[in-house]
C-alpha cells in the first residue's frame, strides 16, 4: 500500500496532524529531519538515469617522438581545463539519441 509523508511548517502543527491521525485510528509515525532527506534523495535517485555511454576499446597506436613532446606540451597547457570537442559531442549525441 502507498504512504503519504507530510511535511509540516512547525511543531505545533505537526502535534496536531499526529492527533488527527490518533483519533482517525491511522497509524503515524515522526521522523528525523534527517531520514527525510534520505527519504527524498532515495526517491530522487530512482529516476535517475545510470545506463551511461559506454565505449569500446581502441588498440593502442606507436607515438613518435615529436608526438610524445606535443603531447606533453598541450597536457601543461591544458591543465586545469575541461574542453570537449564538437565531434565528440556529436558522437556522445549520436549514440544517445539511437537508444
């Protein structure tokens, strides 16, 4: 069976919703502030989308030298940013949508 969980704006009013519920022989029980916001993060995880992209993997490609030092070099001077391609946002877009 489903529950309700109610959140009153004060003491006062939760007293007085716990004794409507005594008279009207429902069965009530307080919780914590805290197992509330469990409660409702729990619920909002449900919804949560988790299958995630995934790839396959690709074989390892020889480096040469000189690109090993671009590499090296754009690694220093990218540090500390995220950027994304536009191809690669099309392929993430791609494989999302043919789902």
């Amino acid at each position: 069976m489903d529950s309700i969980l109610i959140s009153p704006k004060d003491d006062e009013e939760l007293e007085y919703v716990l004794q409507l519920l005594k008279t009207l022989e429902i069965v009530a029980q307080k919780i914590s502030e805290k197992d509330k916001d469990d409660f409702e993060l729990a619920n909002l995880m449900k919804d949560v989308d988790v299958t995630g992209i995934v790839r396959e993997e690709s074989k390892a490609v020889k480096l040469s030298v000189d690109q090993i030092a671009l590499l090296v070099k754009s690694e220093k001077e990218i540090s500390g940013k995220t950027f994304v391609t536009e191809k690669q946002i099309q392929v993430d877009e791609d494989e999302w949508l043919s789902k």
